[in-house]
C-alpha cells in the first residue's frame, strides 16, 4: 500500500470483490517498472491509499458469472490499460489515446498484491509461459508498440539511447526484424555488456566518450536511420535530434521528469535534416490490446525474446519497502525487478 509519497508498506488490505464481468487474478509475478520509482517516491498523482504495480502475470482465482473467455487456474499476464471505449480515440481504434482511461495500478488497485480486480477483458492466456517472463509481456508490447510506429527497414542503423529494461527490449524487436546494426548508449557498463548479449552491435559508455561524437565517426559524418530514446533524461532527449541523418526518424519512447530545452543545432536539425519526431505512448492498437500484446506472447513462447535473463533481483512482496529503499539510495545497480508475492 502507498499511504502518500514515500511511504509504501507492507500491510493488511480486504480481498478484491469479483463483479460478473471481472476475474480475480492470484498474482504470481509483478514487475517494476521505470516510471514507478519517480512516480512512488517523488510524484504520485492518483488518489491515496493505493496499491501500485502494473506489470504482473498469475492465475484465475476466481471468476464472474459472465466470464467465459478463462477458466479457474488458468495462468494469465494482465493488461492493466482500461480505455472508456466510447471517447473519439478508442472508437477509432486509438486505445492508448482514450480520453478516459482506467489503469491498474495507478488510478485502481494493482499488481504489488496477493490479488488484484481486473476486468475479463484485460487477460490473455499464457499457458507455457512462466511468470515471472509473462510479468515483462506488458513493456516488451511498450516497447513493441515504439518499434511498429516507427517502422525499421532491413539495412538500418540503429542508435539505442538508454540501455535499461526498455531500451533492451526494443533491440530484441530490432534483431527479430532483421535490423542488424545496432549502437547502444547508455552510462552503466553493466547495461552495455546486457545490450551485447541481446544485439547490439557497438556498445558507446557516456561517461567515457562523447556519444554524438562516436556516432558521427561510425556513420561517416551521415548520423543513423533511426534513434529510440529510451531513458527519459533531458540530456539524451536532445541527443537523438543530434545523431540522426538526414530524413531520419526519432523515436520517443522514455518519460520526461523535467522540462527539455533544446539547443538552437538541436531544434534546427529537426527541419534541415527534415527529421520525423514520433511520441510513442503505451503498448494498445485494435482489436484491443493489439498486436503488440499478441505479438509479444507469440515471440515469448516461441523463445525469440529473451526475458528472464534481464531480471537482476527478485524480492518477496513483504519487502517492498527495501525494495524501494535499495532504489531510492542507489544501493545496487539493477535491471528488472521482479516481485514476488
């Protein structure tokens, strides 16, 4: 439970009641994602008491008289996003725009609990997949949903800008479609020698050299096809307007905490370079959740993706609150977190 910012507990809450056309998931498996920390420590915007969590897999514990589409037992990943289905944007198939969503985990209950309320509509069958993978289904079809947007073509080079969980999983996507150079960017060794392992190419440390710099002298002064921002930081937000080649493409897919400012090079290249900016926002397209989500649990199951290997640490859920603390004080470099209740 998050009594107000900073302060999340371990503590006694009443069960979920199932409505005819809910489940009640026993949850096996939750992830933390990166807007949680920011969000749980510094910036919640929801009503309080709340329960936080929005990645998480489990079981059908119990289900509504008018539910068919599951079966009790039955292992499942949630989709926590609830759009309205009657705004402008989800009648025209635009879920992750929905004027008057719901989402599990922020506005209601969600995964950093023993079970969570979630609408039938809001489950996929996993069947052979574990867990604690089917708990990274959710930004794996984030991540997904950035790489369809933004449409690669084989021959690409690929600049990765923030070699966290995110920006991992869109180089999976990348080797799956065949983009075969791939620059990761990040300031942690540790990430770079994860981002090697899953696909990248060439591997720049921030902190040792000047990315824009080995960019340029990689690509003969050219700059890359496409650059994905993927750690949500002010610096890089800038440099992937200064990395890409002409007619190239930027793609946002990492928070802004902060205003961005832009240098005059950087906004100017915008329209010298003719640059295509797209924003990427959730992981939902029709037939709702989208082929994201369907996508994501095929390459799952078909051993394409590799999840588990990207779970540095595992906590029971009784130590959320250490959980938090080893975040909040960089105590240890980590890469996903899973929760276990």
């Amino acid at each position: 439970m998050l009594y107000k910012v900073n302060d999340i507990r371990y503590a006694d809450f009443p069960e979920p009641i199932c409505g005819e056309n809910d489940v009640i998931v026993k949850v096996k498996a939750a992830g933390i994602c990166g807007s949680d920390p920011p969000r749980i420590l510094k910036n919640w915007r929801y009503s309080l008491p709340a329960i936080p969590g929005h990645e998480f897999s489990g079981i059908i514990a119990e289900k509504g008289k008018n539910v068919n589409s599951v079966g009790l037992g039955d292992p499942v990943v949630a989709i926590p996003f609830i759009p309205c289905y009657k705004c402008e944007n989800c009648l025209k198939g635009n879920y992750s725009l929905c004027d008057n969503y719901d989402m599990l985990g922020s506005k209601s209950y969600g995964g950093f609990a023993e079970y969570v309320k979630v609408p039938s509509t809001n489950v996929l069958k996993i069947d052979s997949i574990d867990f604690e993978s089917a708990a990274m289904i959710e930004p794996l079809a984030v991540a997904l949903h950035g790489v369809l947007g933004i449409r690669p073509i084989i021959g690409d080079t690929v600049a990765i800008i923030g070699a966290g969980t995110l920006g991992q999983l869109v180089i999976q996507w990348l080797k799956v479609g065949g983009i075969n150079d791939i620059i990761a960017v990040d300031i942690s060794e540790k990430k770079l020698k994860e981002a090697e392992k899953l696909g990248a190419t060439i591997c720049i440390n921030a902190k040792e050299k000047d990315p824009i710099e080995e960019i340029m002298k990689i690509t003969d002064n050219q700059g890359v096809d496409i650059a994905f921002e993927c750690a949500g930081s002010p610096i890089t937000q800038e440099q992937c307007l200064l990395i890409t080649k002409k007619k190239g493409k930027v793609a946002y897919l990492g928070i802004a905490y902060s205003d961005i400012h832009f240098s005059e090079k950087s906004f100017e290249n915008i329209f010298r370079k003719e640059l295509t900016v797209k924003g990427f926002w959730n992981s939902y397209s029709a037939p709702f959740p989208g082929q994201e989500w369907y996508k994501s649990i095929q390459y799952v199951r078909n051993k394409s993706i590799k999840l588990n290997e990207m779970i540095s640490h595992r906590f029971k859920l009784s130590e959320i609150r250490e959980v938090f603390d080893m975040i909040a004080q960089k105590k240890e470099e980590y890469n996903k977190i899973i929760i276990i209740p």
